[in-house]
C-alpha cells in the first residue's frame, strides 16, 4: 500500500509538474491571438456595416424605382467549421437622379447579417419584378443605394460582443494561467 501511494505522486499525466516548453507558450499565445485579430476583424466589419446603414437613414433621399429582376440567390458560409447556407434578395432595380439613369443591387447595409431563408422570400415577394418601389440615394453619390434603410437594432450585436468577450477573456485566463503559471513563493 505504501507503494501505490509514493507512485501516485509522480504521475505526469496532470502536467502540473513539467512545464510547458517555450514553442508551446508561443503556440498557444499564437492561437489565442489569430482568434482575437479574427474576432476583431469580424466585429469592425458589422460595426462598420451598422455605421453605414445608420448613415443611409439619416441622410439617404427617397427616389422612385422600378424593380428589374428579383429572386432569392444563396451563398455558403464555411465559418467555424461547418457550411451554412445563406439565404438572400437580389433585387436589381433602376431609379434616375437629375435626368441620369442609375442601378443598384443592393438591399440595405445589414441584410446580410440575418441569412434566413424566410425573409429573403418575403422580400423578394415584396419587390416583384416590373413593380415599383421607393429606393433611396446617397446625394453626394447616387450610385450608392439602398432599398431599406431601417435603423439597424444593435442590441443582438452588443450582446454577442459581451457574450463573446466573456467567453473569450475566460479561456485567454485560462490559458495563461497555464502558460506562465504563477511561481510559489517559500
């Protein structure tokens, strides 16, 4: 019985005792620091997108349009590791500012962040082709413009940043921590 208890306390499996080498603190750190920089990245494009569609609705101006082509188009997503399929309105229409015809695609700055299949239908429903709609302009370049300019509601978005910060901050602690564990002082 003595045996199996002077045994038990060099068991390395617990990895408490041998520490990390210099390469795997490095890897680690490098880890965490690639999701950072993506997770950054990600967040500054939809604040980036938010700030735009923010801007549309408080100076776009309205304009008579006529939808050419409509129908709902999909893409894949291949984020974190799995495909997703995003559904979304292509809406082509043409409108004219000052006696000088124009065309646009795009719906609003945000659509994108939604995907569903749902109101991809409904919006493409609402915007047949050969029907007239509103569009809306940006005066100081009537090439940009937008369908919807809805003020964007970003209440989700600040939740998933607290959300995944928290989340993030926790593991970052955790792995360092492990990494540069604190040394006992006698």
């Amino acid at each position: 019985m003595s045996e199996e208890h002077s045994t038990q306390g060099n068991n390395d499996e617990g990895g408490d005792d041998a520490p990390m080498s210099t390469r795997d603190k490095l890897f680690f750190l490098g880890v965490m620091t690639v999701i950072a920089l993506g997770a950054g990245f990600v967040v500054m494009s939809v604040f980036e997108d938010m700030r735009l569609q923010m801007h549309a609705h408080n100076n776009f101006v309205p304009v008579q349009a006529r939808v050419l082509e409509s129908e709902v188009k999909t893409r894949n997503s291949h984020g974190s590791g799995n495909n997703r399929v995003i559904h979304y309105p292509y809406i082509y229409y043409r409108f004219e500012v000052d006696g000088k015809g124009y065309r646009s695609r795009r719906y609003s700055y945000t659509y994108g962040l939604e995907g569903s299949k749902s109101r991809a239908q409904e919006i493409v429903a609402a915007h047949p082709p050969g029907a007239a709609v509103t569009a809306y302009y940006n005066p100081e370049n009537p090439k940009k413009a937008l369908l919807d300019i809805s003020k964007p509601d970003p209440t989700w978005f600040y939740a998933f940043m607290a959300l995944f910060g928290a989340i993030y901050l926790f593991i970052a602690g955790t792995v360092i921590r492990a990494v540069f564990p604190r040394q006992k002082t006698l």
